[in-house]
C-alpha cells in the first residue's frame, strides 16, 4: 500500500486491482456560481431557444416532422441539464475512488448528502491511462484558462466512445503521486500504457 497523508492519496495494490483513493475539498465558492449558471441556462436560455426553433420548425416544416423535432429537441434538452447537474454536483464532490482491473477502469466521486457518480471504462475501449501532467505542459495555453485550469484532475483515460475522446479526473492529485500510480498500473496491467493517439 502506499499512503500520502499529506496530500490525502492513498493507493491500495490487491491481487486481482488496483484502488486508488483520494480525498478532496468540497469547493462551495464555485459550486454556487456554476449552480446559478446551470439553473439560468437549464430554464431560460435554453428553453428560449427551443421555442425559436419551434417556431421555425413550424414555419417551414410539415406536422409529423415538427412532432420529431419537439421530440428530439426534448430529449436533448433533458441530457444537457442532466450533464450540467453533474458537472456542477463535481465540485461538492470530496471523495474520489478509482479501481482498476484487468476489465475495466471503474472511477467513482461521492460527497454532500450521498450524492455519487460513477463511471466505468471497459478495456477493450480505452486506448491508454496516463497523466494529464505531460498533456498540460504541451498545451501549456490550458493552463492560463481560469475555469479549466482549476477543474483539471491528474489522469486521463482515453478511449474509444463518445464525441470527447478522453476522460479527466483525479482533481487534487500530485505530478508525482499521479506518475506512481501509472507506474504501478503499466507494470500490473500494460494493456492500459497509453502509446498516443
């Protein structure tokens, strides 16, 4: 086990995983302005510019495809204020756990009141682990943006699904604390060394 108190990382090696652990702030500061902007976006913008497109839906489009459309614009209307949910709820999140096995790579975030998100990775989709620290250096104009500099975490799994190719996580964690872990992943599990993409 290797254990940094200091910066509240803990790293668990078992026979058949690897858990990591890491405890973090909950960050109140940015979690109600990014609550306000999700709720103005949620139901005003966005409703807004449904009915405009409503609107000319059905100007120029006949009934049965203005139902689809209401239907479609619906539909994503209801995922990107889920997405906005979870994104603002990241920053009342103060427990991150990431488990990794030969099947997958499974990361879970829990805090305020119990509320938890989790995602799980299959092998057979991820094209590479590594740190986000190298990515951040050769992008180093990500590191003067104010809003993504402090939500960058230290890993990145890149993979094969979605219209983003890679997830980020691991807020809070050390340079060298990150570059441990992916020495002990790539030595236990090598199927996951991140080759470029």
């Amino acid at each position: 086990m290797i254990d940094n108190a200091a910066n509240n990382f803990m790293v668990e090696i078992m026979i058949d995983s690897i858990k990591a652990t890491i405890i973090g702030r909950r960050k109140w500061g940015w979690f109600f302005p990014s609550l306000f902007v999700s709720l103005f976006n949620g139901f005003c913008v966005l409703p807004l510019l449904g009915l405009f497109l409503m609107s000319a839906a059905q100007k120029y489009l006949p009934g049965i495809i203005q139902i689809i459309v209401l239907i479609l614009l619906l539909g994503l209307y209801l995922i990107v204020l889920y997405n906005k949910l979870l994104e603002t709820l990241e920053y009342i999140f103060d427990k991150e756990t990431i488990e990794i096995n030969e099947q997958s790579i499974k990361i879970e975030r829990s805090g305020f009141l119990g509320f938890r998100t989790r995602k799980v990775y299959f092998a057979g989709n991820i094209k590479g682990f590594t740190t986000s620290f190298s990515f951040s250096e050769r992008f180093s104009f990500l590191n003067r943006l104010p809003f993504t500099s402090s939500s960058l975490g230290g890993f990145l799994i890149w993979h094969d699904r979605g219209m983003r190719p890679f997830y980020n996580f691991g807020k809070g964690v050390a340079q060298s604390d990150a570059q441990n872990l992916i020495d002990i992943v790539y030595r236990k599990y090598p199927q996951y060394r991140y080759v470029g993409t």
